[in-house]
C-alpha cells in the first residue's frame, strides 16, 4: 500500500517566490492549487486584523513603528513588496478579510495569531467574527503559540480546528492539545522525531510541520509520516511530491 504523502502548506504565501504575506503570492498559491497556506494576524490601532508576521513595520514594509500603533489607513500608505523586489512595490499591506476574499474557500488557511511580545486583548472575539462571516470553517486552522488563546478561543467556538505551535516536545502531547482543546499539532522540524509523530497519529492528532525548504527534510517528513509541510518554497515541494507519486 502506497504512503499517503503530505499536503503542501506555502509559508505565509511561499516566501521564495514573492513577498510574504502579500495579495501578490497569496494569489499565485490560488493559481498554482497547493493545499494550503500559513499567513499570520496582527491588529492595527483601528482593529483590523491585518497580515504580517512581524510586529517591527521595518521587516516587511517600507514603514517604522509597530503595528499595533497605526491605523489600518497608515498602514495601506506603506509598501509590502518593495523591499523583495520593485516588481511587487505596488503590494499593500493586506486585511485578512481581503485574504481571505481572495482565497474564497479554495486552499485551506491556516491563520496564526501573533499575541506576543504585546497581547491582542479580545482578538479570539474579532477573528471569530471574521470567520463566521467567511463561511469556510472547514477550511480554516487557528494556530499560536499563545496557547492559552488557544483555548480561549475554542472555548468560544467549536466551529474551527485549531493547532498547537511547539518547538519542542511535550511530555504527554495527547493530554495536553485535549486540555488546550487543540486536534493539530505544529511542531518545528528541528525538534521533531518520528516516534512523537507515531504517537501524535494515534492520539488521532493531525501533524503539519514548519519549515522545511530543502529535499532532504522533505523526504524525512515523508517517512515520518506528517500530514502536512510548511515550506518557504511550495512550488518545489509539490514538485518533490510529484516525483514520489509517479514512482
């Protein structure tokens, strides 16, 4: 019988061919019909939730300060994409509702929430408003580190899996995502081993694994058996696959 091969998650949008957490690569995701992709949530001082992964506007944008001390109007003053290539310097910062406009139930989404160094307070109360609105919940994942969001979260809405983001490994990992109330386990590749993904498959817990780039730990996660590989270079992942496939 022929191994179920891991699905292709493009980390914030595939950070190898464009600008993350862009329209731009998100719509190139679309285009190409990988499984999935990772993007993750901010809030601006107006309220949106707004996609970026860093909270420091210097990282990704052509702006300074902090996220979460700029309205969601300053925000789309900036360009998102002039610092990967001039190609993109027309890309803004985009609102998650405007991602996931775009995606439109297509690829699965897995939003990761940011709550730290400084805390959204309440942010589970306007992300679930967001999806409910969406319509998709079978096609969203809420991830964080922040696990007690996490549970804040699921204790308002069952509607959504969520994931527990770890770089580490837990002593009881079933025990804990049952207390956190999470069915998806995240773990960095680095820390990972395949006995913990044996155990994690048994406690019926879904494994999707960050971030993995190059062939060789594409092809460990494949014998480890992970559900799903987050990858800075989804194109060549799905690649890779393929070629296993067809053998």
């Amino acid at each position: 019988m022929r191994r179920k091969l891991p699905r292709v998650i493009a980390h914030r949008g595939g950070r190898k061919w464009g600008p993350e957490n862009t329209l731009a690569v998100f719509r190139k995701c679309v285009d190409a019909e990988f499984y999935g992709i990772e993007l993750d949530v901010h809030r601006a001082k107006t309220g949106e939730l707004v996609v970026l992964h860093f909270d420091d506007l210097t990282k990704t944008t052509s702006g300074r300060g902090l996220v979460k001390d700029k309205s969601l109007a300053q925000l789309k003053k900036l360009s998102a994409g002039a610092w990967f290539s001039a190609e993109f310097a027309n890309e803004k910062v985009p609102t998650l509702q405007e991602v996931l406009a775009l995606i439109d139930g297509r690829l699965m989404v897995n939003v990761e929430v940011k709550n730290a160094p400084d805390a959204y307070p309440g942010i589970e109360d306007d992300l679930i408003e967001l999806l409910d609105a969406y319509g998709y919940s079978d096609k969203i994942i809420v991830s964080s580190f922040d696990h007690a969001f996490l549970k804040r979260f699921k204790e308002k809405t069952v509607a959504y899996k969520t994931g527990l983001l770890i770089n580490g490994l837990l002593l009881d990992l079933a025990a804990y995502a049952q207390e956190v109330g999470c069915t998806a386990w995240h773990p960095q590749f680095v820390n990972l081993r395949a006995d913990q993904v044996k155990l994690a498959k048994q406690a019926g817990i879904e494994v999707n694994v960050w971030t993995l780039n190059e062939v060789c730990e594409w092809r460990s996660a494949v014998q480890m058996g992970v559900d799903g590989i987050v990858t800075d270079d989804p194109e060549g992942l799905a690649t890779f696959l393929e070629t296993l496939r067809s053998k």
